[in-house]
C-alpha cells in the first residue's frame, strides 16, 4: 500500500487529501500538522474548515485510510509521498517584507523530512512557492543525507475555496512538474498514478519544475487581473451610465475571453490572490524586471482602489458623515460558502468606516466573533502567520458589534453594505428591513446581489457596483 503523509492540516492539505484517501481505497494518507487544537477538529464532528461537501467525504474515509495526526515525523518518515502544504505568507519583516513569501515554515517543514528520512522519499510541492523554491529545497533535503534519494515535485492546487471538493474531483486540470531526469520522471509517475484514480490522463499535465511553480503564480495573477479589469471598468461605469454587468456580459461572450471571473465587486479577497501578486512582484523585481514588476503590482492597487472608493461612496452618500451612525455590515467572509476571512475585502471597508466613527453591526453566517474582532484589530499581513506570532484578539472593540442575523444587524441603522454575497442575503425581506431602518435608507451592494429596482420601489437608496447611480447619489460630492 502506497503511503502518502501530508504536512499541514489547512484549507488546501486537508480537503485535497480527504479526496485522494477517497479516489484511492488502496492508498493510505495521513494528514500531520503542528497545530494540535486543528488536528483535533479534524478528528471530531466539527471540521476545522467551512468547505461544503468536505464532512461527507471525510466521514467517508477518516479512519479506514484517512487519518489525522499530531505525529509529524513519525508518519514523516513512513510515508513514500509527501506533500508539503504549509503556509507560505507574505513576510512581514527583513529582506522583501511586503512583498516575498515567508519560507519558513517550509524550510523548517524540509529540514524535518531530511532529519527523520530513513528510505527514500518523494516529496512534493503542495504549497504556492515562489518559482527556484525547488532548488532550495534539494538543497536542504540533501545536505547531510548520503544514501537516501529525494525527489521533488512541484505539483500546485488550483482549488478555490468554497467549491473546493467539486474542484477536487473535476479538476480542470492536475499539474505535475519535476526534473527532467530518470529519478524526476519516475517520480511524476508515480503522482501521476495516484491522480489518475479519478482524474482523466490528458487532464494531468507535466511539465519541468520550474514551469509548474510558475504556472501557480501566472494563474493567480491571471485570475486577479480579470476582476481589477473589471473593477477598474466599474468605476468608468459609475462615471458615464453604462452597466458593469452589461459590459462584462457583452465581453465576456467573445470566445476569447470568456464569461468566468468578470462580476465586478468589492474588492476581491482571500489568502492566494494579493500574496501571490506580491510575490510575483518580488521575484520580478528580483531578476531586474521592473516593468514586469510594476505590471501586476497595478492590480493590486487597484483592488485596494476598489475597497476604499467603496468606502468614499458610502460615506459620501450619507451625507459625507458616517460618524456615530449605525451601518449593518453584511458578510465578513472573503466569499460565500466559506468562513474564511484572509485578506477578506470586509476588513478594509470596516476599518475604512471605523476611521470615521461609523457604528458597525456585523453579522456573517460562518464567521466567528472572536474572529472579526482578531480580524479588525490585526496589522496587515500578520493574519496568515500562526497564532502564537499573532497578537491576542480583544474581547471588543469600541463601535463594533458582531450579532447573530442580519436583521438583527440591520434594525434602526442608517446604512447596510453588502460585503459577502451569501444566498441568504438576496432573500431578505426588505420591506421589513426598509421598516426597521433610520430614513433616508441606504443598501451598498458590494456585490450586486440585490434587486435594486424592487428595493428603489420600497423606498430604499442602492449603490450597486458599477451602475448607474440614483439621482441621490449623483448629486453627492464626488467621490474621490
Ligand atoms: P493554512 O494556513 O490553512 O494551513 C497550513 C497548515 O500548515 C497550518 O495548519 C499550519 O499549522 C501547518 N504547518 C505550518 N508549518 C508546519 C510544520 N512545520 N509542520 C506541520 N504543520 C505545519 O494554509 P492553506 O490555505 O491550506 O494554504 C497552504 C498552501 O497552499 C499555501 O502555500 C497557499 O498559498 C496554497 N494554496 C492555498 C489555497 C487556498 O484556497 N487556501 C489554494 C491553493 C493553494
Ligand atoms: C483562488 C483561485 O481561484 C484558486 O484557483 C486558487 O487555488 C486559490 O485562489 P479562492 O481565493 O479560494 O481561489 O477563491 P476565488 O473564487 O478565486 O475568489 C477570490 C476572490 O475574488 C473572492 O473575494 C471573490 O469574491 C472575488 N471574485 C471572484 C470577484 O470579485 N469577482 C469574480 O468574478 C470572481
């Protein structure tokens, strides 16, 4: 029986192995991981993760060949193949901060392996690493190690959260990079058999090394600069009267750029996407490529462009003062079907508003209080590192209130934005919310979920992303 262990127990390692123990009875996987309180929520009734479909294949699977573990070099040194999915933050201090991936707990992850190793090991990149992190990783894996063969391969995860087990079990593809050796090949092989249990062969491409690090990155940033475009065209679409999601269609129907990825938002969030722009950005800088660099640094700062022109339009709508008024915050998540709230674009917007003395009546149906509370009181960055480097989260903060249902967030505010577009918020009743609110009403759809006609027939005021604007809103100051 092939063993397969997997270092970190997170988003990705956790989900992506419960679907391979899944595909492949004749395989057993164990998942380790550092962070005892996560490994034993693996093991109980409530996972770690908010991932729809995830309990069901776990349940299926956990305990027959499926196991989560706290003993990380033991299963280490049984395993014939190891996937690295560690976190891979952006710094925070020294050399790139800002900017580069933080490798620590990768190398410190490698320096384990290349300790405990008594047989010969494949060990793969599970982790999105800057492209050359191959290199360095032989490099620890050998040193010191006569005797005992490491073989590397870089084989990246393309799911995203929310979907992420239909993701896993129809990937668009499986990309599988390694050396363009006898051992290299043998190695990809060997994954490729894993894979190919469920996934179609012409679906699972290979690639060298350093191509399928860098496809990782390339993806992200593609993906990222498809919603900046789009957001970058919403704002001209405020300007002049056409319709965001008229034009996204109209282009979107060209065969050559196709429909996904062009709903203009608030912002996009998430732990993949500004990381790995920001590392893109480095490792462009790195190799003396500052037009390149320069390049995708813009779609970042347009994303964080779109947050606070957000910001501007509510505050400015509502009479260029928020202060001490109430605003429902609707979705702290950086997406619907997740509790996630890396890098969540609600973060920005919320502390944008704090700034200037907004109430803020948060409600969100998977995130956690103490969470938004360690969320609005963390500097940036620091939210990917593990808890022990993070600062302790407040018991509150002053003009924050997390509640447990969006009326309840929603009663006698003045404002509500949309930041999260949860099923459940299109379906409000929102003649009653209009009933329960300070008048005049405001609706800010950061995501343009809601019927704004039907909501301008109740009485409300609605900015939509990208729309044009009611009168009310033309009429404000301009936004800056
Ligand atoms: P995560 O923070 O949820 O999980 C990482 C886990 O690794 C943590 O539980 C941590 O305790 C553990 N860990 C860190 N160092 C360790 C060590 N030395 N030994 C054992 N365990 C250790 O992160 P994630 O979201 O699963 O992301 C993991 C990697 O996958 C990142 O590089 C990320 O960029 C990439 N990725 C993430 C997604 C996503 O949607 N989240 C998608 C594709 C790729
Ligand atoms: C992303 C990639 O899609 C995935 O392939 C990679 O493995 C990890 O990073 P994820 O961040 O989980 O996945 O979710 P994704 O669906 O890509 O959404 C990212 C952010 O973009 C969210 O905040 C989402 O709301 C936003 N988004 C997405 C938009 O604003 N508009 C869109 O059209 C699509």
């Amino acid at each position: 029986m092939v063993k397969i262990c997997c270092i970190g127990a997170g988003y990705v390692g956790g989900p992506t192995m419960a679907v391979i123990a899944l595909k492949c009875p004749n395989v057993q996987v164990t998942v380790v991981d550092i962070a005892e309180p996560r490994i034993n929520a693996w093991n109980s009734g409530t996972l770690p993760i908010y991932e729809p479909g995830l309990d069901d294949v776990v349940k299926q699977c956990r305990g027959k060949n499926l196991f989560f573990s706290t003993e990380v070099e033991k299963h280490v040194a049984e395993a014939d193949i190891i996937f690295v999915s560690v976190n891979t933050p952006t710094k925070t201090q020294g050399l790139g901060a800002g900017k580069a991936a933080d490798l620590t707990y990768w190398e410190s992850a490698a320096r384990m392996i290349a300790d405990v190793s008594k047989s010969d090991k494949i060990v793969v990149e599970k982790s999105t690493v800057p492209v050359k992190t191959a290199e360095a990783i032989e490099r620890i894996l050998t040193h010191n190690k006569k005797g005992i063969n490491f073989t590397i391969l870089s084989n990246p995860e393309f799911l995203a959260e929310g979907t992420a087990i239909q993701d896993l079990f129809n990937p668009d593809r499986v990309l599988i990079g390694g050396r363009e050796t006898p051992e290299g090949q043998k190695a990809i092989n060997a994954l490729r058999d894993v894979y190919a249990n469920w996934v179609p062969k012409e679906r699972i491409l290979c690639t060298n090394l350093w191509s399928a690090e860098l496809s990782k990155l390339a993806a992200n940033a593609f993906l990222a600069q498809r919603i900046s475009s789009v957001n970058a065209m919403s704002a001209l679409c405020e300007s002049t009267g056409a319709d965001v999601t008229q034009v996204s269609h109209s282009i979107g129907t060209d065969s050559r750029i196709g429909p996904k990825f062009l709903n203009a938002s608030v912002g996009f969030g998430g732990s993949c996407f500004q990381k790995d722009i920001l590392n893109l950005v480095y490792i462009c800088e790195c190799n003396g490529l500052p037009e390149v660099a320069n390049y995708w640094k813009q779609v970042v700062k347009v994303n964080d462009y779109q947050k606070s022109r957000f910001v501007n339009r509510v505050v400015s709508s509502m009479f260029n003062t928020v202060s001490s008024k109430k605003i429902a915050i609707l979705g702290f998540a950086f997406k619907k079907d997740t509790g996630d709230t890396r890098e969540t674009p609600a973060i920005d917007v919320c502390k944008g508003l704090l700034g200037d003395k907004a109430r803020l009546s948060i409600f969100d149906p998977q995130v956690t209080e103490d969470q938004i509370l360690k969320d609005l009181s963390m500097k940036k960055f620091d939210k990917d590192h593990p808890s022990h480097l993070q600062p302790a989260s407040p018991t509150s903060i002053k003009q924050v209130s997390i509640v447990g249902d969006a009326y309840e967030a929603i009663k006698d505010s003045h404002g509500i934005c949309i930041l999260t577009e949860w099923d459940e918020f299109k379906k409000l009743d929102y003649q009653k919310v209009f009933d329960s609110m300070q008048k005049p009403a405001f609706v800010f759809d950061g995501r343009n979920i809601v019927d704004a006609d039907k909501l301008r027939k109740i009485g409300f005021i609605v900015y939509c992303i990208g729309k044009p604007l009611d009168p009310w809103l033309k009429d404000m100051p301009a936004v800056a």
